[in-house]
C-alpha cells in the first residue's frame, strides 16, 4: 500500500536579508495511513517546518513531498489552499489560535462547518458527535473564556476535525499544559486517531510524548536522525505507566546517510572518519586511526 506521506531529500531553505537558514537539508519520512507518529528535537531543528510544509501553509525548496497522492511541492496554490482547508486540520500550542474568544465552545466547532456549507441537519448532528467525542458536552455552551486551557484545547481539537480531514498536525500541542492536562489531551489525540482512522502527527519537544504514540521520530539539524518504535502496541498499558518496551532505531536515509548519536561517538572515540568492516549479519563502524595512515 502507498504510504499517506513520504517525503524525501526535502530541503527548505529560508532568505532573510541576505542569510540564508537551511531549515531542512534533506529529510526524509515515511508515514502510513492512520499512524499515531510523534517527532521530537531540539529547537531549532526544524520541526515546525515540517509540519508546516505537510499542512500545506508553506512551500519546500526542493525534494519531494506527497502527501495521500497530492505532490505538495508541484501542486497549484489553489489546489494547496483547498488541501489545506479540506484535509488538513492544525493544533497549536497557543489553545486559542484556532478559536473565537466570543463564541461558545459548540458555536466554535459548528462554524468551520457553516464556512463549508454543510446542512443545518448535518451540522448539527457531527457538532454534537464532536463536542460528546472530546468530552465538551456539557460545556458546550460556556464562552471560550470561560473555558480551562485544557477544555480550550479540547475545543481546538474539535474545531480541527470539524472539515472530515484525514491528516490532523499538532505543533507542540500540549507545551502550554500543565503535565496532568497534558496526559489527558495526548490520550484524546490517541482515541481520535483510532475513531476517525487519523493519520496524526505531534510535535513536542518533551521525551516522553514515546509514551503515547506509535512511533517516535528524533530530527537533528534538519534531518530525521534516529526512530523509536513502540514493540508493544498497547498504548495502553503505557497510559496507565507500566514499561512499554522500545526499540530504538537509527535512520538511514536514501542516499545511505545516517547519524551517529554524539554519546556514542564520544564513548568510542568517533571522530569524522570511520572505517567500515561488513561483519556476520551487520557492519562495525569503527573510528579511523588516521595517524597510522598518514
Ligand atoms: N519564517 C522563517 N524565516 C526565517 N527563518 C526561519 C523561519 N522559520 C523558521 N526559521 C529557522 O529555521 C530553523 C528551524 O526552525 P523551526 O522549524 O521553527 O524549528 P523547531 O520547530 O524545531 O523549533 C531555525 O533556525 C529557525 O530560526
Ligand atoms: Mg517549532
């Protein structure tokens, strides 16, 4: 089966004035339709992009970038603009970003659906849906105002599945929650990537987002450096703390390129160059005496 996303040798480079920052230099994902997929790094290396470039807000400079068959970095701005409102839904750290402060929490989920044109009848009956799925109804009709930060990101939450999409981003969606609230809203992003078969994307610079999803995907510089994968799918159990097992992969991208992590190298000397030796089932890298060959 095609995957829903894949990405290769994106590169993203940003002019200001008269600097260039490579934000991307060459990243490549993959993701499967209906994946629960975390990515993690340091400031700076480029998540934000990322996700901006897979919701459409922003263009790459160069590699590919398909995503559920609609090649992003080709596509006509009118075809990015209606990708962007039909299939993309956001959340942002900021709760309210998305949401009209005046309004209640069901007239915010009910108005993407007004802007779409959907029927009275329609509308009515996915509000309701919505607002019982990310546990709002019974503050359906309190003011955003009135609303916790964590209930605000609930109705966030709503108003971006309001357009049916099929790929729903979070930038750091949890980084202004207190740890509590934030366990809560990562479990809610979990139970609708299941009902609704999201394929869902979370951004965090917190570790321990591995917790609560599939697959966790480390950047470094603007790369994908190392992946972990959850062994045990029951995300469950992890929930509720006991010690899911992980295997932690590094990436090898399509030209061959991988990243050693700096605690490795430091403990084995690595320096920039290494030797390669093909050994029985694997290779050994090993750091390269230069002095003896020179
Ligand atoms: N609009 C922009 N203009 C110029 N530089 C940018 C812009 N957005 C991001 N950058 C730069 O690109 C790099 C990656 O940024 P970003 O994707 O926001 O990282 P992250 O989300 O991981 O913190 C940083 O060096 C940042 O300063
Ligand atoms: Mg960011």
């Amino acid at each position: 089966m095609e995957p829903f996303i894949h990405c290769e040798n994106l590169v993203k480079i940003y002019k200001v004035a008269e600097l260039e920052v490579v934000a991307l230099q060459g990243l490549d994902l993959t993701v499967q339709r209906g994946e629960l997929l975390g990515i993690v790094g340091a400031s700076g290396s480029g998540k934000s992009t990322l996700l901006n470039i897979l919701g459409g807000l922003d263009r790459p400079s160069a590699g590919q970038v398909v995503v559920n068959g609609r090649n992003l970095l080709k596509a006509p701005n009118a075809e990015l603009d209606t990708y962007r409102r039909r299939e993309v839904g956001f959340v942002w750290q900021q709760t309210a970003r998305n949401l009209v402060p005046y309004l209640t929490a069901q007239e915010n989920v009910a108005l993407p659906m007004t802007i779409a044109g959907l029927g009275w009848r329609e509308k009515r009956a996915w509000t309701n849906e919505l607002l019982e799925a990310v546990g709002l109804w019974e503050h359906r009709q309190h003011k955003l105002a009135q609303l916790s930060g964590g209930q605000q990101q609930r109705v966030a939450i709503a108003v971006a599945l309001a357009n049916k999409l099929s790929l729903l981003l979070g930038d750091e969606p949890t980084g202004e929650l207190d740890s509590t609230t934030a366990h809560e809203i990562l479990a809610l992003l979990r139970e609708m990537n299941g009902r609704y078969n999201l394929t869902t994307i979370l951004v965090t610079h917190d570790p321990q987002i591995a917790r609560a999803v599939d697959r966790v995907v480390t950047i470094r510089d603007g790369r994908t450096s190392s992946e972990t994968i959850r062994r045990v799918a029951e995300v469950e159990k992890a929930l509720t703390k006991a010690t899911p097992f992980y295997d932690e992969l590094v990436v090898v991208d399509s030209a061959g390129r991988l990243q050693i992590p700096p605690e490795l190298r430091e403990a084995t000397g690595i320096g920039d160059r290494v030797t390669l030796e093909a050994t029985d089932g694997g290779v050994l890298i090993r750091p390269a005496d230069l002095k003896r060959d020179a």
